[in-house]
C-alpha cells in the first residue's frame, strides 16, 4: 500500500475543535511538529536507562497528541506500552512499540507538513 493511501493521520478531530480557525490548526501541526521529536528522543533514552516511570510519563504526555492529530493507531500503542511501563510486565514488547511510535510519528510529521500548506 502506498504512503498516500494509508495516512496516519486524520485531522477531522481537529477540525472540529477548531470552529473554523485555520490559525489554531496550523499551531496545533507546528506544536505537534516540534515536541513530538524531542519527546521520542526522550522515550529512547528512559528506554535505553530502563526509566520505566519517566517513559510512561513521556507516553502519557503524548497521547492527547495522537488523538489531535488522529493517529489512531499511535493511540492503541501509547495505552499498552504505558501500561507495560506501569506494570513493568511485558517489558521485551516496550523496544518495538517505541520504535513504531517513532516511525508513525516520523512519518505523520512528514504528512502534517504537506497538510498545514492548506490552512496558511
């Protein structure tokens, strides 16, 4: 399936939020374009340092995110991969769910910046 037929994300949520502001989408994208890296970054090193608590956290602080910007799937993981921090169970499962969440955000980045041209 090509990178255009499966969106990650789906700004029909923030749409609504918006009641018509195209100035508040655009801060919502760009907010979301410059914390999301710097919180996988994070996410990597309580991983790496096995910081089960300061991970969820970082989780935790995402997940609104994920449901502005309607990426799903990024929400199912952020649930199990913070109740595997919270209940340090499961913890071989947290290296692949942190990468998918990386590479969905990566791309949903890619994907908002085309998306934000329309509402300049």
């Amino acid at each position: 399936m090509s990178p255009q037929n499966n969106k990650h994300i789906n700004l029909s949520y923030l749409k609504q939020l918006s009641n018509g502001s195209n100035e508040f989408i655009v801060q919502m994208i760009s907010i979301f374009m410059v914390q999301t890296p710097e919180a996988t970054n994070l996410m990597d090193k309580h991983l790496k340092s096995n910081e089960w608590k300061l991970l969820k956290g970082v989780i935790h602080k995402m997940k609104p995110s994920f449901s502005f910007m309607g990426i799903k799937e990024l929400e199912t993981i952020a649930i199990s991969a913070e109740k595997y921090c919270e209940t340090e169970t499961d913890l071989d499962k947290l290296p692949g769910l942190i990468q998918r969440i990386k590479e969905v955000c990566s791309e949903a980045i890619n994907e908002l910046e085309e998306e934000k041209k329309q509402f300049i």
